[in-house]
C-alpha cells in the first residue's frame, strides 16, 4: 500500500472561529489537536490522515498541517469535495492539498534524522494515592514518563527513589530518550550523541466537554539507524506513542546532522 505526505495549509483565524461555533473551546481553552481531529475526520473520514503534526504560531495568519495519508492531494480533494461543509472548508481549503509519496524502501543500516512532537506518558498499572497532589490516581491514568522514573510509589505515597537520591538522577532527556528507544524498538535504534528534548511544556487535551488532562508535551530530534526496514515503514506510518489522533507521535524525516526548522 502506497503512503502519501500531504500539507494543508490551514487558515487559523477562520480555525479559530470554526472551533467556537462548534463549541470546542472550553472554559477558554482551545486544545488545537482535538479540534483538528474533528475536523479532518469530517472532511477526509475517520484516521485518514494519521498521524499528523500542526506548525503554527500564535500572530501566524496561516499554519501548516502534515499528515500521512494512504492516498494523494488529488483524492483526497475529491473526498473533501464531497462531504466538506462550507464553514470546514474556510478552516482548509482543499484545492490548496499537496502531496508526495512517501519513500518505503529504507535500507537496514541506513542513518535517518528525524523530529518528533510527543505526549511521553506512562499508564499507572493500579490506583495510586498521590501524596504530593493529594488526590486519587486511578488504574490506566497516564503519568509523565520522566516523572515515573524520579518517582515510585509505596504505602506512604510518591516518593524518590533511592536512584533518584543520587547524583546519577535521570534527567527529563534521557526519560524520554528511554521511553522513546521502548516506542521505536526493532525498528531504528537513536543515536545517544544526537538526541535532544528541543522543546518542552505541559499543555492540556481535551477529548469532550468537561474531560481534559494536563501532561507533558515534547519536541524530540536526532539521529537514529534503520534496524529493520520493514517494521521502521510501518512505525514510521502508524506514529509512535499515545494520541496519534490528535497530532502526536508524526516520525518527520530529515538528512542526518541537520537541525530542523523552527516553523
């Protein structure tokens, strides 16, 4: 099956607008991926253009959508044509889709650069009494994945561990390092030297009215080396980690040794 890149230009102040009238903006926040999902899941169907990734800045008139996608600009213009409503396509114009296909034929061994935004998470295996926040961490809630390595949890709630008390504490990048080796394992293996955390907040998701979490949202690049080219084409089209609907987990290739745009 051929995988295509696809950009959307996508015009925010009519976004914007869109996200209000459709009630997607909560007690004043706006969680841009939730919002992006319904979008191109009206115009395009369910997953069509999975993962994704939303370059934007907050004066920026027009943000810039990439998504792979199992067809081209050119079908997906004649989906969207179909079913768009008039107010989505103010928010993306689909006469203004391009596309490439996307190579799949990497070789074993083959250095690759890559950019990445995750949501790095871990779920709790059972309820937790969080001492700290003083509330209930139910089984399945997802916690930062560098804070369940700072932490461990006892009868007396979250605590450091004896790791964490000595001077080799993990830092926030190798957590992530980690947990993002675990995500592309069989497939490529990271260069240590390359990898960085180019960017780091909390920010909150939502996924309906009234339900919204805080976690950890990251920008991670570097290098890593093909180890196995068929299961690396598939992670590479299925995104890595949670929330590969709502504009998380998009593997964005790059020649190795160059820094990625700031967009």
């Amino acid at each position: 099956m051929s995988t295509f890149l696809i950009h959307a230009p996508i015009e925010m102040r009519a976004f914007n607008k869109w996200a209000g009238q459709r009630g997607l903006v909560w007690r004043g926040d706006l969680d841009e991926g939730f919002a992006l999902h319904i979008l191109l899941s009206e115009m395009f169907g369910q997953g069509a253009f999975k993962p994704f990734r939303m370059f934007s800045g907050q004066r920026r008139v027009t943000g810039s959508l990439y998504a792979y996608a199992d067809y081209d600009h050119e079908k997906a213009t004649s989906v969207a044509e179909i079913s768009g409503l008039p107010d989505s396509v103010e928010v993306l114009d689909p006469r203004n889709l391009r596309s490439k296909p996307l190579r799949t034929e990497f070789a074993d061994g083959q250095r690759l650069g890559f950019d990445v935004r995750v949501r790095p998470v871990r779920r709790l295996r059972h309820d937790v009494e969080d001492s700290q926040s003083r509330r209930l961490l139910r089984k399945g809630a997802e916690i930062d994945a560098h804070r369940s390595e700072l932490l461990s949890y006892d009868s007396e709630g979250w605590k450091l561990t004896e790791e964490s008390k000595r001077s080799k504490t993990p830092s926030r990048e190798s957590s992530y390092f980690k947990w993002l080796t675990e995500r592309l394992a069989g497939s490529a293996e990271i260069c240590p030297n390359t990898f960085r955390v180019a960017s780091f907040s909390r920010t909150r998701i939502a996924r309906g009215r009234g339900r919204a979490s805080e976690g950890p949202d990251a920008v991670l690049n570097g290098n890593f080396i093909v180890s196995d080219p068929m299961k690396f084409t598939q992670c590479l089209r299925d995104g890595v980690g949670r929330h590969k609907s709502y504009g998380y987990g998009m593997l964005l290739l790059r020649p190795p040794g160059t820094r990625p745009f700031n967009r």
